[in-house]
C-alpha cells in the first residue's frame, strides 16, 4: 500500500471520478433545501466538491455556492462541467486553511466530511455559518454487504492484502465544536446500481485504497473480481446504495 496520503489520491483520478461515480438522490437534495429553510440569497459552502457530484443540483437552482477542494484536477473537472453556473466559486484549497471572507447560511460536505481533521471540522463549521445555519454531511454507502458476490469476493481482498474495510465514522458526539449544533436530523435514501464487470472495475479505481494498491496486488484483484462476475453473475453486479443525510443547524 503507497503511503501517499489517501486524501489526496481523488485527484489522480478526477476524469474517471467523474465517469462512474454516483450523485445523489434528487429527495435528498430538495430535503436538504427544504429543511434548512434556503431563500434566493442564501449562500453554500461546500467542503471537498470532487468533480461536483453535489454541487450541480445545488447550482441548477441559482444558489450562490463556494467549493473548497485540495484537488485541482478535480476542481478542473468542477469548473468545466458547471461553467455555465456564474453562481458557483471554486478555491483549490483545504477546509482547514481557508480563510472564509464571509459567513454562510448552509454547509454541504458530500462523501467528503470524514477527510477533513476531527479537531477542526464541527469548530470550524460553527464559525463559518451564520445564526441558526445548517451543516448537511451526506454520502453513499454500500449496504447489504455480506450477500452474494460481496460475501463470495471477501477471499479475493484477504488474498492480495486488501481487506474491505468499514465505512469511516463522519460524526462523534465528543468531537471538539460539535456541541454547537442542535441534534441532527437524519435521513436515508436507499437506492440500486447494476454495473457490468467493466463499469465495477472502474468504480473501484476511484476507490482510495484501491488506487493505492500495489500495480501487482490491483491487477490480481481486478481479475479475479472480472472472472467472479463473468462466471458466477452473468457479467452483471447489483449494488445496493444507501445515502445518508445528517443534517445539524447551529444553536
């Protein structure tokens, strides 16, 4: 395994990052604007846009949004996709050094909350938002993890030194700032993807610890996962998804 730091791998795969990732459920989008109660002037932060997954549904409906990344392919990627988007700013830099010139009235973090130093990312967060501001952590998740091709690929990963690995934490109720924020209301959007063994191959190199897999240990893997789906599962691999919303608002 490289000892790169894992949170700085996306960028060497933002086009692809772009390709196969998933964006978001359109309920969890519409109920994160319903419920912190967004008008036309209000203003987003986003920590850790990527390639913009998130920023979008946020953009097409006029928001004035601030993206913060440390990745500037990914940014890149962002730019070009939303330039017909005035509304939207991108800073190449991480949360932890910004220097905000304004306070906001939402924070939006998707599938990217649990990078940013647990010292830092609810003390932060408070100072940035206005009064009564909202912070909305969301993700998606593998769910259903131990039936069928996830049981039976389980000997590949032991294999070549990989072993999947749970989900990170995002929140901790002892975590330095987070007593600023009201109890969160969460949410779940459970939904499904079906990818050929081609398309799975791809998802799985925007993965961290895959991209920092040795070549020789990640070109095994990739086969052996390829010839399980081929054999086993008709070229076919279903994926259950769950995104989760944890939404908090200043006290």
């Amino acid at each position: 395994m490289s000892n790169a730091n894992p949170r700085t791998t996306f960028n060497t795969a933002a086009t692809l990052y772009e390709e196969v990732r998933p964006g978001y459920p359109e309920k969890l989008i519409q109920d994160v604007v319903d419920l912190s109660g967004l008008n036309d002037h209000s203003r987003i932060l986003e920590v850790g846009c990527g390639t913009g997954k998130a920023t979008q549904s946020f953009a097409e409906r006029g928001y004035a949004l601030v993206c913060l990344d440390i990745g500037a392919d990914l940014i890149a990627v962002a730019q070009e996709k939303l330039k017909a988007y005035p509304n939207v700013t991108f800073v190449k830099t991480a949360f932890e050094e910004w220097k905000p010139e304004w306070s906001f009235d939402l924070i939006i973090s998707a599938t990217a909350f649990h990078w940013i130093d647990p010292q830092v990312r609810y003390l932060k967060a408070s100072e940035v938002l206005e009064s009564n501001g909202f912070l909305a952590v969301f993700s998606n998740q593998h769910v259903r993890k131990e039936e069928g091709f996830f049981a039976e690929v389980q000997s590949l990963y032991d294999r070549y030194y990989l072993p999947l690995t749970p989900n990170r934490p995002t929140h901790t109720a002892n975590l330095p700032g987070v007593e600023a924020f009201h109890s969160p209301i969460r949410r779940v959007y459970p939904w499904i993807q079906t990818y050929s063994s081609e398309q799975y191959i791809k998802v799985l190199n925007t993965y961290s610890d895959h991209i920092a897999l040795p070549d020789k240990n990640k070109q095994l893997l990739f086969e052996g996962i390829v010839n399980l789906i081929e054999t086993k599962y008709d070229g076919k691999l279903t994926k259950h998804y769950a995104a989760f919303l944890d939404l908090r608002k200043t006290k």
